[in-house]
C-alpha cells in the first residue's frame, strides 16, 4: 500500500481533511496529516489565509518540510490548496517521491528552482469556474505540467468551489468529491502495483 503525506488547506486540519485521510486509510493505505497551523482552524477562508500570511508562507511550507525529513523518503506528496506548496516543493526538490496528488492549486515548478521529476506521476484536480485555481494561474500551471506526459493528469470538474472535497464545509460538492476519491484511490493503487513490480 503506498503511503501519503498529505497537508491541509488554508482553514487548518479540519474535520473534513481528516475524513479524506480516513478514507484512505481504509483501503489501506498509511496517511500522515500533520497539522501546519498549530492547532488552528479557521471558519472563514481570509481568516485561514491570513494566519499563513502572518506567520509567513515560508514557515508553512518549512513545517511540512520538516515533517517529511521525519518519514521515508518513499512518499506520495499531497495537499489541499495551500498545502500544495509544501507537497510541491517536496515532490521537487527531496529524492524518492513515488507520485504527487494537487488538490485545488499548482504551483508553477520553476518556484522551486527545479523540474518536476520525470518518473514521478501526478493527479491535480480542480473546478474549471474556481476564481482561485482557474483564475490566479493555477490552471494554466497545471496544464503545462501536465503537458506531453502520460502518467500526469489533470481533471478539471464543473462548477466554481474552491474546497470542494473537505466535507466540514460549505464548499463541498458530494458528486465531485466521491469521483476525486474514486481517482485518487485508483491512482494510489497504480503506484502500490509499480512499487511491487520494481
């Protein structure tokens, strides 16, 4: 079974990042949650964002480094929206990543002074109407990375929320948060296969 970091979104680890782990727990799979806020959540999404401005995008993303640098190297980076920036850079820039899982955001790989590794594949999943991943260049980041390779791969989902898979919040979309998982746990399976066969 593959094993996944996965980071939180910018309202901290909620209820409904946890339940996403669950859910993959139960097919077997180890998943690590750590928690980048500190103990934080936030209702309001601004309110997240500015605890992360406060504290320094920087620091987040060195907290999620630094858990890493505590598990094997062999690890499926994930995160939600903001905690894409500590999956990505990871996925970038430390040795040994078996795939790469961006929910709602893609940074572009040159942020990291390095190309994304080619024997590492990728699932990003967004909506085509958010006015955060489709409207700030998340979207047109993805496709480049995507781009030419068979085993990265973009689903774009119809609609216009942003956390449409956390389902403590409003933003939840039932319908495209069961076929994300339906994906994702396909795709964590392909991997747990190309690990056996290697």
């Amino acid at each position: 079974m593959a094993e996944v970091l996965l980071f939180h979104h910018a309202h901290g680890l909620t209820a409904g990042v946890v339940r996403f782990a669950d859910e993959l727990r139960r097919t077997g799979h180890t998943v690590h949650t750590p928690d980048l806020y500190e103990g934080q959540t936030f209702d309001d999404l601004e309110a997240g964002v500015g605890y992360a401005q406060e504290h320094g995008f920087t620091t987040i993303i060195d907290r999620g480094v630094s858990v890493a640098s505590e598990l094997t190297d062999d690890l499926v980076y994930a995160g939600f929206s903001l905690g894409v920036l500590p999956a990505q850079k990871l996925v970038q820039t430390r040795p040994g990543a078996t795939g790469a899982l961006l929910f709602n955001a893609c940074v572009a790989p040159g942020e990291f002074d390095s190309a994304w590794p080619d024997a590492v594949p990728l699932q990003i999943h967004g909506m085509d109407a958010d006015t955060i991943f489709a409207g700030e260049g998340d979207l047109e980041a993805a496709r480049k990375l995507v781009d030419g390779h068979d085993d990265r791969q973009l689903f774009l989902y119809e609609g216009s929320r942003h956390l449409f898979a956390d389902p403590s919040l409003p933003s939840y979309d039932e319908a495209a948060a069961d076929l994300l998982t339906n994906r994702v746990l396909k795709f964590l399976v392909a991997i747990d296969h190309g690990s056996e066969a290697r």
